[in-house]
C-alpha cells in the first residue's frame, strides 16, 4: 500500500491528511489514457501469443490514442493478428531461444529489426513472461519504461521459466503473489496493477440456434512436443463415442499435418458426419469457432478456443495443470501413475516403458466425463443468460 501525503486545502495551514490508496502505483504509473507507443513481446508459441493478444486488447481499449507494435517470432503474427488490434509486427529470431532460427540470416534480420526498434523510441515495452532473456529484449529495445511481471517465491510458473536475475533487468517489474498459480489469473493480476481492464478477445458470434446437425465436437490432436500426445487408437475411440451420441465430429489440424492426420483417421475420414479441416491458421480459428465444445491437448487449439468462448476440455501434459489450462476448462490427466508428476518438461521418463505416461494414460472415459462437464457448464450457464435476456429455451452450448 502507499500512503499520499497532500496539503488540507480547507484551512490552508499547513495540516496534512493521509490517503489511504488500496494499492501502490507501478513506476511507469497506470497505464490508462496514455499516449506515446508500446511494444509487447511475443517470443514463445502461439498458445502464448493468444493469451497475450487478450493483454493488447485490453491495453488498447484503455489506451486509444497510444500505438502499440509486437516484436516477435514470424509464425506468431498470424494468431496475434486474428486476435488482437495492432499496428505492427516486427520479425524477430533470438538465438537464445531453442525454437527461434539460429542462422546467420537469422541474426542479421534481427540486428536490423532491434535497430528499426531502437530508433522509434518507445515508450514502454512489456512482456508477459519476466523470463531473464524476455527481460533482456525489453532492454535491448531502449524503450523508457520495461515493464515485467515478477514472480514471487514459490510460484509455479517460475518452473517454466529462467527467473535467476530476471528482475534485476526491469525497471517496472510488477509482482505477482503466488496465490495465483494460473497463468491467466496472474496476467489479469498483472493487467489490473498496470490500470486496465483485465484480458479481452473478440469473442466468436453466439449461435441463438443449434443448426439442424445438433452439437459438433471439435478435436485436436497435434501439439508441438511427443509428451503431449495422446495415442492415436484413444483418439479413435472417442470419435466413435462421439459419433454414438449423435455428435458430429471436426478434426483440427495445421496444413502440414495433414497427411499424418489422414494416415491416422482415415477410417473415421470416411464417416459424413466427421470433417477434417487444415488450414492456416486464420481458416482454423473459424472452424474452431463454430465448434460447440474442444477436445485438445494443452496447446494453441485450447488456448484459442477459451479466447473465442469455446469450451474446453485439455488433456495435460507434465505440468501442474493449474498453470495453463484456461478458466472454466475441465482438465484430465494421469499424473498419478508417474512418480515424477509433475517434472516440468524435464521428462525423467524418456527411454523407460511408461513415457509420457501422464498424458499416455488418460482413460477414454475419462475424457467423455469431462466433455459431459463442459457441456452441461454450458447449458446451465446459458438457461440463466436465456432467462435474464427473455431467450429461454436456447439450446446454445457456447460461452
């Protein structure tokens, strides 16, 4: 808390009151009617640059006149364009991250990219990871303010990350309690000491009637690392429940993995009631978004259907599962057949007989409970919104 100390302007004799403020102003003040220009960083995957988006939007509603670019990954600007309001996107590739090119082309566009960065002046640069290299970037832009969160000790996103002197590095680090383990409540946390609203996505159009082929179920199964995949005979198993429930069935996936996708499901392919779609990812986000319910690993896929009101269901990986699964999603995991659940993408288990067993040993059954979850969240959720606005009735399932 911080106490303001200000001259009592009724008697004008020097008395002062004390003003109980409920809590501190950051360093760079609030970020709520400003001017000038920000640049947000966006060096991860694209799960992270959904999540980020909502932190633009808000940003940019409270900040109208203020321009606002992203320095980021090249793969990154589709999804952060689909979702979030900016005017640039700067292509940037950092050696110091595995994923990011390491060749000399690579290093050379990125000389000139923090260049062009550098000569623009911003006046903030912010983001959401606080890890030393992000922290470094925001440094390296010569923006005034480098705004950070900071984690306190103890909370479990530091196990994602490189923390050791990160803090060191900002000059407005924001602190973020370890009381809010999720990553989406800490980055509301963050947003709303910076002064802003929270997180905000332009949500998809509420279908106010179910089409004629009742509810449809997208799945995605692909993700970036073999620890977050599910078998493909698992994957099989709940087409055919879904299917026997009446359910039509989208099997989401991104260009280059079509073939893989054909080769597994090319027997459910031949089923008219299940349609496979891979695109980019504009094309993805769309079919996504006329989906009434998502069955994905913890990826991009669960990360933009909670953006788009989608919900969820997430089969976790090797993390504690309070970390990224997003608000409202149901979660399954078998974490409790390995004993080093959750080891934080270490992965003691490579090479033994129960690899990626918490993911590998998630139960069908368990996956269609949760579905029956989500499903029914959403319906009650809805009989109340239909009974507030005079719609009852509505079959709707989407947030």
């Amino acid at each position: 808390m911080v106490l303001s100390l200000r001259r009592n302007q009724e008697t004008g004799r020097g008395q002062h009151v004390f003003k109980l403020l409920a809590k501190p102003i950051p360093p760079c003040g609030i970020l709520s009617g400003r001017e000038g220009s920000c640049i947000v960083l966006s060096m991860r995957q694209l799960g992270d640059a959904v999540i980020g988006s909502g932190f633009i939007n808000s940003l940019r509603r409270s900040n109208p006149k203020m321009t606002i670019d992203v320095l980021g990954l090249p793969r990154l600007e589709e999804a952060v364009r689909c979702f979030g309001a900016v005017r640039d996107f700067i292509h940037v590739n950092f050696p110091v991250y595995g994923h990011h090119r390491r060749d000399i082309s690579a290093l050379k566009e990125t000389f000139h990219a923090i260049r062009m960065v550098r000569a623009r002046k911003y006046d903030y640069c912010i983001n959401l990871i606080g890890d030393l290299r992000e922290n470094a970037i925001g440094i390296l832009t010569g923006a005034k303010w480098n705004i950070a969160p900071v984690w306190e000790r103890g909370h479990l996103f530091k196990r994602k990350m490189t923390d050791t002197g990160a803090a060191l590095l900002t000059n407005c680090g924001i602190i973020i309690p370890a009381a809010y383990p999720g990553f989406y409540e800490s980055m509301r946390y963050l947003a709303n000491e910076l002064g802003l609203a929270g997180l905000e996505w332009p949500r998809a159009p509420r279908r106010e009637e179910q089409s004629k082929d009742g509810i449809t179920i997208a799945i995605h199964p692909g993700a970036s690392h073999p620890s977050r995949h599910w078998l493909v005979d698992r994957w099989q198993a709940v087409i055919r429940e879904l299917r026997l429930r009446g359910y039509k069935v989208k099997i989401l996936g991104a260009r280059f993995e079509r073939a893989g996708l054909l080769s597994a499901f090319s027997k459910e392919a031949t089923d008219r009631g299940v349609e496979m779609v891979t695109e980019e990812v504009p094309s993805f986000i769309s079919c996504l978004a006329a989906a009434d319910a998502l069955i994905g690993m913890d990826s991009f896929s669960v990360h933009a259907a909670y953006a788009l009101g989608v919900p969820v269901v997430v089969l976790n990986g090797s993390a504690d599962p309070s970390i990224l699964t997003p608000p409202g999603g149901a979660v399954t995991s078998a974490g409790h057949l390995c004993k080093h659940f959750p080891c934080y993408y270490s992965y003691p288990c490579i090479g033994a007989k129960d690899e990626y067993i918490c993911v590998r040993g998630i139960e069908v059954s368990a996956v269609m409970e949760a579905l029956d979850a989500v499903v029914e969240r959403a319906r009650l959720r809805h009989l109340v919104q239909d009974g507030v606005n005079g719609h009852a009735g509505s079959q709707d399932l989407r947030i």
